[in-house]
C-alpha cells in the first residue's frame, strides 16, 4: 500500500475495502485494520455530515470503479506519526481533467488544529499529486467564514479567485481557491 511521509504525519489513502469496512463497521475496526489507534475525531457536525456523504456518495463508488487510481479519488487518513492516530483526513476529486485540474479538500480533528497539521498535510499530498504530469491547477473551496483554512491555503500558494454558492449537505457561501502546478 502507497503511504507519503511528512515531518510529522503518514497520509495512508483509503482502497475500496478499508472504505467498505468504515461504512459497514465503523471507523475504530477500519483503524484497527489498518493499525492504527481508535480516533474519535471531534469536528463540526457539517464536516462529519460531510465526510458521511463522501464516503457513500463519492469514495466507495469512485474507488470501485477505479482500482487502479483508487487514492486520486479517496481519503486519505491523516495519522500523527508518533502516536500512530488519525487526526483527519485530506483528499482530491479524481486525477486531473481534460484541462489538468483537480480539487483538494481536508480537515483536522478539532483537538489537533493550530498545530500545523493541515498544512503539513496538504503539502504534502500537492507534492506527491504534482508528480502528475498532467496537473495543471489545484482548486478548493472553502466555506465563506472558515478563516483557519482559507489560511491553510495562502500559506501553500493558493490565491482566491471567486466567490460562490455551492450545495452540498447544504447550500452555503464559498471562496473558490487555485494553485497553479504548472504551465
């Protein structure tokens, strides 16, 4: 199985069957099967609204269809090195499309933020997706008022280029954000 190495962190994306397992079992069993210790991730009810969804709507049947390059369309857990424990997850829409572009989305478990660890990881995921040779541009949205990952992003490189309406769980207000890869 594929892991990236930061500092601090090992981002190990998800396959089909770790996904399944999550969805059918929970979480802990999932960590379990993976080693790691039992997190109980403390974040916001939308992020959790949300990560229910990408998992049922998006991961589980994205990694079904594409096996071959599951984690361009997984989550990828965050785990804090030292402690060998899930602090959030981090993940992109797909390889990139006919215009080399994807997207990039993360969170931190509420007790692990202001540490550092999103942008570490989200670092850490743009060098490996950047060995793509056809990405061309990252994008993200962030909701209007999460000033921390709007933060996140400005600190890696991307620069704000709208504002929009998106629906997901709910309709909400966002910033349209972009990194340009390469040329």
């Amino acid at each position: 199985m594929i892991e990236i190495y930061s500092e601090r962190l090992k981002l190990i994306p998800l396959d089909h069957q770790l996904l399944s397992l999550w969805k059918e079992t929970g979480r802990n069993a999932m960590e379990e099967k993976l080693g790691l210790k039992a997190s109980d991730w403390i974040i916001e009810d939308f992020f959790l609204a949300e990560t229910i969804d990408a998992l049922e709507n998006f991961w589980l049947p994205m990694t079904s269809e594409n096996p071959d390059t599951f984690f361009w369309c997984t989550n990828w857990e965050i785990v804090l090195a030292d402690q060998n424990l899930s602090i959030g997850g981090i993940g992109l829409a797909g390889l990139p499309d006919q215009e080399g572009v994807t997207m990039i989305g993360y969170f931190i478990d509420k007790n692990f933020r202001e540490k550092g660890y999103a942008s570490e990881a989200l670092n850490c995921l743009i060098n490996w997706a950047s060995l793509e040779p056809s990405l061309k541009t990252i994008i993200a949205d962030t909701p209007f008022f999460n000033l921390p990952s709007q933060n996140v992003l400005k600190k890696a490189g991307f620069r704000e280029f709208g504002i929009g309406e998106v629906q997901h769980i709910e309709k909400m207000q966002v910033k349209h954000w972009k990194l340009p890869v390469r040329e």
